[in-house]
DNA sequence: ACGGATTTGTTCGTATGTATA
DNA sequence: CTATACATACGAACAAATCCG
C-alpha cells in the first residue's frame, strides 16, 4: 500500500510536480508561479517545504523569486553544453546524440616529472598511468586527451585503454569523480595534437586541463583535454553576484 | 547606537564570521565544524540559522555538508577566475589588482544587420549602439571588446566611450545585468583585432560571445570580447550532478 | 503620497527521520 | 545498539519589498 512513495521527501515531490508542470506546458516561461502560501494548501505541506522545492529550483536555475512579488518560470531554459556541469567527454558526445569512440595513442605506467608530482601531490617512487587517446564523436576526431592517473588508485597491469575513464574508476575502483577545477585556455598548432585530430596550421585549439576529485577530496586524474574548437563552443551561464 | 548591524540578517553575519575565521586561519581546509546545534549555541541562534548559514557556504564551494558525519572546509582554494560568476572586463581587471584602462576604436548608432537584430531581438527602425574597445591592463592590450546595446534603452547621443559598460547601465539608465549566457570558443589571427591587440599570428584568440539580462529578463547588451590567451585562462568550478 | 493587502525573506522552536561512527 | 550529526518537516511570527486603489 504505502510502498509507493517510500522514503521520498516530500519537497523532492513538490519539485518533480513543478517540474512536470512546467514540461507539459501549462506552466509556461515568465509566468509567475501561485504564492508559497496557496502552493502549500495545494500540495497539503507547509510553507516551509514549499520554500525548500522553490529554493532548489531556483538553483536550478528553473525559477526566479522575486522579494515582495512572487516566483518566476525563467525565460532561458539553458541547458545547453553548461561546462559547470562535470561530465565525460564519452557523455558530452553521447549528449550530442552522436556515437563516442577512440583511438588510443598511448597508455603506460612512467615517472612523472616534477610538475605531473606537484600537480597530482605524489610521493617519491609513485609511477602514474599516463593515457593518451583520441576520441571520436560519429568517427571524426573531436578531442585529443590525456589523463593521467597515479597508480595507486588502480589495480594492477589496468590500461584504460577503452572505456570512459569515469565509468571505470566508478565501477572497478569505487572512486567517484565529484568536482573539478578547470582552466580554460588556447593553444595554436601543436604538430602531434593538431595533425591527430585533423585540423591544420589555422585551426586553435581549445585546452581544458582539469584537476578531477572525489568525493574525499582527493585528486584523483588530472587531465589535459584539446578540442578542436572549429566546430565546438562551450557555453556557460553567468551570474552576477550581490 | 544600534546604526551599526542596522538591517543585517543573522545569517549573513554568521556566514561573514565564519569566512574570517578561515581567512584567519583558526579553520583550516579539510577541518570539521563544530556541529549545527554547537554552533547555533555559539552563535545563540537557532539552528534553522546556522543551517541557513551553512547552506550558502556549500553553494559558494567553501564548505561541504556530510550527512551524519559534519560539515567541512573545503581543500580547493578555489575561484581564481570563477567564470561562473558575472563581471565586467573592468572588474576582471581590477580583481587582478591591475589598472584597467580604454581605448575607443569606434562608437555610433548603426543599422543592425539581420544577425543583430534577432539577437536582441529588436524590431524594424530600431537602431543600436555599437561600440569597440580596447581594454588595457595596465597599458597592456588584454581584450577586444565588441558591445551592443538597443538604442531605446540609451539617453540622446550617449556613446558609452569610457566607463564601465555595466556600470553606466546601472547608474544612468538604472539597468542591472543580472546574468548572462556565454559561448567560449577560439579564433585563430584576425586582423582587425589581432593586430590591436598586439598578438602574432600564432596567437590564437579566446572567443566569449555573451548574451547579457537584466533582471525582468529583457537582453540588453549584446557583446563579443576577444582575449589574448597567451597570458590569460579562466577558471571553472565544475560539479558532477546526481 | 499614503495605507493596506499580498508576497517573499528571516528567525524561532520543536519533532522526527536517516546516516555514520 | 547508541550517541551524534545532518536532513526533513511543521507551524508561527514578524520584517521587508512591492503593488494597487
């Protein structure tokens, strides 16, 4: 009987309601939703869990709350490449609605030089996982990226030569990437990466190097990623604080 | 006498506490707080307080919330650049602690062409201001800036040569850009821009196209800069959803 | 220009649920 | 199992912003 709507808070409800409301159109951008007051009566909680869902929501950036006024549905549903949201290359491809693929250039345990040491924080002795692959989105190259991995953190004789190296840290390892740091940069005509990816002397590179972590805190890959920015942007939504 | 905290919410004064207690050093990264309900007496406000306090510390990336165990100071420093944030080039600037400065290549009302008009959105007759600087830091060219804002929104003959762009908007025409969708790509050597920015022709450009709202939503300030990325990167903070 | 009605913002106190050590 | 810590939820009160007659 009350096996349904096991151990599902109540505002996480309130949210999907919203939210199915909003997809079906009757709830449409710019209107103002009904006053906290009245949506608590409707969904039979109290204001406070109203506010919760609305608070969420506006993180979201699905609505807007405006003191003295009411809550907005925004305009700009967004959601397009949002860079802030931490994915795989092999899931921002598949996103796309294209097939992923790659070409492994290279993958091998080596010593890391002081800068992979001091960015990866390694101890003397510790070798790290060096990757290096192409990968494809519908056959053509897209990204150029390497990943570099310590090798305490894997198993033994493990080249991740295949698969997405997030779905293999988060099912073989049970470590799961949780955040990073990026820094956005360019870079012109680099021989090795450049012909790899099939762009020529005119054609930019757009650099992503990240510092992945987990959920404890711990760098566990840094990555150095190269899109060929020709026929790809990032997009990022902006706002102002204060 | 009480002119001092005059109309400050308890919770954005615990929230600037505890910011300087960690600038201070009495919270280190990685540290546990002491716990809500600690805190709450500390502080003597309620816990719903401290919560509220704690929850924009965790949106802000500062602190991390763990069920059943406490709250913790995050490792990563954090926002160097955080582009996730919206400011204005002169901002940008001033933020690195260098002097910000202009150079106009050209101000008017122009007929906007079809690509301009569906970006703003404009109707027939409706002109816009098209303006193109340089920004200097400290006299060294950093950004090409191409600006665009409808006419109808502008006083007579104003030519927003100078100042801030937003901060004109918000004092003489009582706008407040509230946030913005950004496209980042590259381009590589253009003429017009590379060359007034100092950079050879293998210097390739960093591209953020943005679409500027203010806070009922209405675009208003269309703009294209272009950065010398050979000695400028941005910085994101990008989270893993779910 | 004023006042009252509406709406969101802030704060309190309390109770109960759930995760972790 | 128990104590601790955060998560969710309720209801109440007052503050502050906005709107409208």
């Amino acid at each position: 009987m009350y096996i349904e709507d096991y151990q599902k808070s109540r505002y996480l409800v309130i949210i999907d309601k919203l939210k199915e409301e909003i997809d079906r159109g009757n709830l449409t951008a710019g209107e103002r939703l009904p006053s906290e007051t009245e949506l608590a009566k409707n969904f039979k909680v109290s204001r406070s869990t109203v506010r919760e869902a609305l608070r969420a929501l506006e993180q979201e950036n699905i609505v807007t709350k405006k003191h003295g006024i009411g809550t907005f549905i925004n305009q700009k549903p967004l959601y397009s490449n949002g860079i802030e949201e931490l994915f795989s290359v092999t899931d921002l491809i598949q996103r796309k609605g294209y097939t992923p693929g790659t070409k492994l250039i290279f993958s091998d345990y080596i010593i890391p030089n002081k800068h992979e040491k001091q960015k990866l924080s390694l101890k003397d002795n510790e070798k790290i996982l060096l990757v290096k692959r192409i990968r494809t989105s519908n056959g053509e190259p897209l990204v150029y990226c390497i990943d570099k991995v310590p090798q305490y953190l894997l198993p033994n004789e493990c080249k991740l030569d295949r698969e997405s190296i997030f779905d293999f840290l988060e099912a073989k390892v049970n470590i799961k990437i949780d955040y990073a740091t990026t820094s956005i940069g360019t870079t012109s005509y680099l021989p090795e990466i450049s012909d790899a990816l099939k762009c020529d002397m005119d054609t930019p590179l757009l650099v992503l190097k990240q510092s992945h972590y987990d959920e404890n805190d711990q760098l566990v890959l840094y990555s150095i990623n190269y899109f060929r920015s020709d026929n790809f942007n990032f997009h990022v939504f902006r706002k102002r604080l204060k």
